[in-house]
C-alpha cells in the first residue's frame, strides 16, 4: 500500500478536507485525527509560499466543495495563521471565496470560533470592508443596474446568518469614510441597515447631496436604488396578501423576504412558483400541496408539472437522481420527515416527479474513459433507512446510483455479494431502459451473501486475466461497493488493490451504517450515508482531486 510523505499526507488531507467536508476518515499513518488547523500550520511552515491559499482558490474556482462550509472554514484558518503572507493572500482570496453574504456571514462565525476574544485586526477588518465595496462596479448603465439588483437582492434576501447580521458587520469593519463616499450604493445600504429608524431618511439625504455633484443622466440610478429599497423593505413588513403578490410579481422578491405569516397563504406561493428554481421547487412541493396550490386542472399544476419535466430545466439545475428518489419517495408519503407538515398527495405531481427522476440520468456525469465496477449488498441491513437521507432505505438508494453509471454509456458492471454455493458474486444484467423497479427485481431473486471486498478484488484480478466466470474480461478503474453493514476494508483487500492497478480507485459506501476507519489511503474513499452532495464527492475521488 502506498506511504505518503508528511508533506503530501498533509495536502491530501486538506484536499479530502475540501471534498468532503468533514473531519471524519481524514486520519494519518497512527489513526489520530487530523486537526485542519495543524493541517493548514503544518503544510504553511513545510512549504512557505501559500499554496494553502491557491488550493482553496482553485477547489472555488472549479467548483469542487460540494460543501461550501468546508472552503470557508479553511479560508477562516489561513486568516488566523501566524504566515503574515498567507493571510494576506487568503484575505485577498475573501471575494472569490465568498460568493454572497451567507458565505461571509459563515466566514465569519468560523473566524471567531478560532480565535480569542472578539475584536477585528485591521487587516480584518480591511478585507470586510472591501468585500462589501466590491458590490458596486463601474462598468456601463446595464452592468450597472444588475450590480444594483443584485446587491439589494443579496442584502435583503441574506440579512442575518450564522449569528451575523449586516448591521453587525457594518459596525466592526469600520469603512473609511474616503472609500466609502466613492461608492454611493453601497454608502446607501450601509445607512439604510444600521438605522433602523431613521436609516431610510438618512440614505435620501446622503442620495440628494451626492445628485448635486453628479450629471443629471446619471441620476437614474439613485432613484432605481431608492424605489428598489423602497419595495424590498415593504414586503418584509407588509401584511397585506395583495401587497405581497404584486410586489413579487414586479421586483421578484425572494421567499426569504416574505413574512413568515404570509408564508401561509397559497396565493403567495402561487406567485412565487411562477419564477421558482427548480431545486427550490422540489424542497417546497409538499408545503404548497399542503395549502391545496396544486387544484385539479390549475394553471399553478400544470405550471409544476411542466417545470419537473422539462429537459433543459433538469440538466441546468444539475439536479442528481438521488435527490430526486429522495423527493419522490418523501412526496408520496404525504408528510415531512420532521414536522407536523401533512398534505394530499397529487397523484400528477407524483407522476411529474417519477418522470424527473428518469429524465435526470441524462445530465448525470461521470468521469470520462473510465470502467466500473459495482458490487451491491443484499442482506436485511439493506432495508434500513439510508444515513443523511432517511426518507428512502439504503437498497432503493443503490438500486438508483447503479442505474445512474450504468445509463451514463461508460464501461460498467454489476454484481451481488451472493451466498450461492461457489459463487460469492453473482452478475446483475442491468440495461439503460431499466425502470427503478426492474433493478430491484433483478436483485431480488439473488440470494444475499457476505460482503467480502477481498473477494470482490480477487475476482477482479482473475477478469483482468480472462479467468473469471462472472466479470468480462477488462481491466477496472473504479470499484464501488454499497454496503449496509459496518465493512471493515483490510490489510489485505488494501494489498490486493495495489497490485490490481495502482491507479484503480476504491469506494467503499456503508449506506445506512458507520464505518470502520483505515489509515491513510489515497486510493480509498470511505463513505457513511449518502447525501446529494456524495455522487461529486466520488467522481472528485475518481478524478484525482484529493491527491497532490
């Protein structure tokens, strides 16, 4: 088994870090945890040219954090580190990092939750600062509109999380006064948010004094902010249902800006389904089922059904079967998991989702010019609700991710772990039109079997060598094994995947139990549940991303 230096033990952690978004299986050569922070000291004092930082921009800018939360504590720690140009560079990183403001209100929390005592460092409160001064660019009238637009959007839809709310950050980060005068927008919701009472006066005298100094063609965007800020703050306090419809039909108000009691009206809702996402759409259907949104025949149905079935609305949300089954399989309960929430199921909007969930392997990815191998435990264990998605039970959930590699055309193979005399693993013929229900079929009528990931390696070797009487004869450069045991992956099982290949990669997932931790292995993933974010955690494993 391949031995990582320190250096390289330390970056793969990181990396893993990244990916998976926790500390859980990140464990060195003596199975002690890895602490990010001694990750992080570790790798700055070995390399001294903040490839930390580059790491963490590059994971960003490639979108490979399926877990935000993971990035922005790492950016947390390279701004509390003790490498004065580390931390420069990871404050200068604030913007590209931080998307919105419930990324800095994260960043934040994570900040303090490092450090001792709560007072802000210049450099801190520098970097803040200029994190907000950069909403507002200069970039032509169009631009700058949307820069306008998005900037109230994200204010008021992102008011407070995490313990921070943008009057607290604008308290602590102290703009100076030179900087802030040359961004009008800004300065206007900086008055606006810390003034409760008298912020909107203040923010129309600021706007009247800047319009003197400034050309009259340009007074346009003063008056849009002025009458979009006008609109946001009227529909987080109005309370007429009429009020809210209209203004979110004119200016798209978020969700997140409605009252949380209008929230319980349905012509609410049937105005925001009209603009609704599509991933927002399928977290709310049993809420809007339960307020009667969807009557027989409505507009507001047959809206849903159209938008759940839509090719081109499914690819760009890039939505996974997975969390599809997992909606599906929740809606026609007629209830929420946690909750009192109860609603009539409509059977169209059922039939909408199953839909979805077949329409979704088109937009499913792998990593390209790869061959796999699936091995699927059948035992009761199987039966147990998946971790981190209890809504659907861990053999609907392998059943679903072996179809979905299967459809997406490359090179992949499915067996059973089967106690047929002679024959451990057993072969399952899926197809690319298979139903989710023919899968379970073929799965059925398979005796369960120990799961053994030696074996499974064992006959891999002897298919690479044509001496197996149940895999093709090729070579594998992925294994994946869904489990609902806690599957302890060997010294020897470790051993055999090395000699297999060294670039085959191995993913063992325990659907609906813990894991045994191994040590450090570059070549192993190790996973406990399944969630949406999981099917890119794999194909970033499978990809290389974890490893230097």
């Amino acid at each position: 088994m391949e031995v990582l230096s320190n250096i390289d033990a330390w970056k793969y952690c990181l990396r893993k870090y990244l990916c998976l978004g926790t500390f859980e299986g990140l464990l060195i050569s003596n199975n002690t945890s890895i602490d990010l922070e001694k990750c992080i000291d570790s790798l700055i004092v070995a390399e001294r040219d903040c490839k930390v930082v580059e790491i963490l921009q590059k994971f960003r800018r490639e979108n490979r954090t399926p877990k935000r939360d993971a990035i922005l504590f790492a950016l947390a720690t390279c701004c509390r580190c003790c490498h004065l140009e580390t931390k420069k560079k990871a404050y200068k990183a604030l913007p590209d990092i931080c998307q919105n403001p419930a990324d800095l209100f994260q960043f934040l929390s994570f900040y303090r939750s490092l450090g001792v005592g709560s007072g802000w460092g210049r450099a801190h409160r520098r970097a803040v600062a200029e994190w907000y001064l950069g909403y507002e660019k200069q970039d032509g009238q169009k631009k700058e509109e949307d820069e306008m637009k998005k900037m109230v959007y994200h204010f008021f839809k992102y008011q407070s999380r995490h313990g921070w709310s943008h009057k607290d950050v604008f308290r602590l980060c102290h703009f100076k006064k030179e900087h802030l005068d040359k961004k009008v927008m800004v300065k206007y919701m900086v008055l606006v948010l810390t003034s409760p009472k008298n912020g909107r006066a203040r923010g129309e005298e600021w706007l009247n004094e800047v319009k003197k100094s400034t050309p009259k063609e340009n007074h346009w965007k003063f008056d849009k902010l002025k009458n979009l800020v006008e609109e946001y703050s009227k529909a987080q306090k109005s309370k007429s249902m009429t009020v809210i419809i209209d203004l979110i039909d004119k200016y798209d108000i978020p969700r997140e800006v409605v009252p949380s009691e209008m929230l319980n009206y349905k012509n609410v809702w049937k105005a925001l389904l009209r603009r609704m996402p599509f991933t927002a759409l399928i977290r709310n259907l049993g809420k809007m089922s339960n307020l009667g949104v969807f009557e027989r025949g409505s507009f507001e149905e047959n809206l849903t059904i159209q938008k759940l079935t839509n090719p081109e609305s499914i690819q760009n949300s890039k939505v996974h079967p997975f969390t599809l089954l997992v909606a599906l399989t929740q809606y026609r309960k007629g209830r929420g998991e946690l909750g009192s929430l109860i609603w009539a199921v409509n059977p169209y909007i059922s039939q909408a989702l199953e839909d979805a969930f077949y329409l979704s392997f088109e937009s499913v990815s792998t990593v390209e010019e790869k061959s796999y191998l699936i091995a699927v435990d059948l035992n009761g264990a199987m039966n147990a609700p998946v971790i981190g998605s209890p809504t659907i039970s861990a053999l609907d959930a392998a059943a679903a991710l072996a179809m979905a590699t299967v459809r997406c055309g490359d090179q992949c193979s499915v067996v059973a772990f089967s106690s047929k005399e002679g024959t451990p693993l057993q072969g399952v013929d899926l197809g690319e039109t298979d139903s989710l229900p023919d899968v379970l079929e073929k799965f059925a009528v398979i005796s369960p079997g120990k799961v053994d990931c030696s074996r499974l390696l064992k006959e891999a070797t002897e298919a690479k060598n044509g001496g197996s009487s149940v895999l093709p004869e090729t070579s594998f450069d992925v294994f994946i094994v869904y489990t609902g045991f806690k599957t302890d992956f060997s010294k020897d099982a470790a051993d055999l995947l090395h000699e297999y290949d060294e670039s085959s990669r191995f993913v063992l997932c325990s659907l609906s139990n813990s894991l045994f931790q191994t040590s450090l292995n570059p070549k192993l993933l190790e996973i406990a549940g399944f969630d949406s974010h999981t099917p890119n955690i794999i194909n970033e494993f499978v990809r290389g991303s974890f490893e230097c």
